[in-house]
C-alpha cells in the first residue's frame, strides 16, 4: 500500500488528476468535517470493498482513502481491503483530515450533496 501525504493529496487535486477521494470514517464524523470533493464509505460498512466499487465503477481507478489522523488505523484497514478486492491503484492518505486543516487546506461540513 503506498501512502501519501497532504502536499501530495493538494497537488493530484489542483492539477485535476483523476481519483476517487474516499472518507472512511462513521456519516456523523464525515458531516463534522471533510475534504471538498470526498464521498464517505465508513470502513465498518457492510460489504466495504463493494460499495466502493459500485461507486467508482472500475477496479483500476485510482482511489485515495483518509481518515482522522496519523494515529487512526481506519484509512490503513481500507486501503488494504480495497487491495485484497482486486483494487490496483489505492493510495492512503495517511495524515487525515487533522493534517488537511492543520496545513489550512478548505474544508466542507455536513452530507454531500
């Protein structure tokens, strides 16, 4: 699984590459805060690694997964379950939703629309 960090996520966004940014954490953390543009498939949702593929449509798209922090192992768990479903282009942002504020990148509240 390869990881990735905040400048790194910044600049796949600013220059329009094509991915699928996925928050893992529960609905009710997602409506607090989450990265413009992320969809939410909680880690603990049944059938994870279908839901995300009914989503994004194809296996090789490139997905980043994200989750509270450093110290939060859901993003990980994602990463690797999205891997093990045949998934070949997973990326885990692996500072979170705490590293995008602290780098004082825009952020959005409540569901997606």
């Amino acid at each position: 699984m390869e990881t990735i960090d905040v400048n790194e996520l910044h600049e796949m966004m600013t220059q329009g590459d094509e991915f699928m940014l996925i928050n893992v954490l529960d609905e009710e953390n997602f409506h607090e805060h989450h990265i413009p543009g992320s969809r939410n498939v909680p880690i603990n949702t049944p059938n994870f690694a279908e839901r995300v593929e009914q989503m994004v449509g194809d296996k090789d798209r490139t997905i980043v997964v994200y989750c509270a922090n450093t110290e939060c192992t859901a993003s990980p768990t994602a990463a690797k379950k999205l891997e093990h479903a045949g998934f070949t282009n997973v990326l885990d942002f692996e500072g979170g939703i705490e590293a995008w504020e602290q780098a004082q990148r825009p952020v959005e509240k409540g569901p997606r629309v």
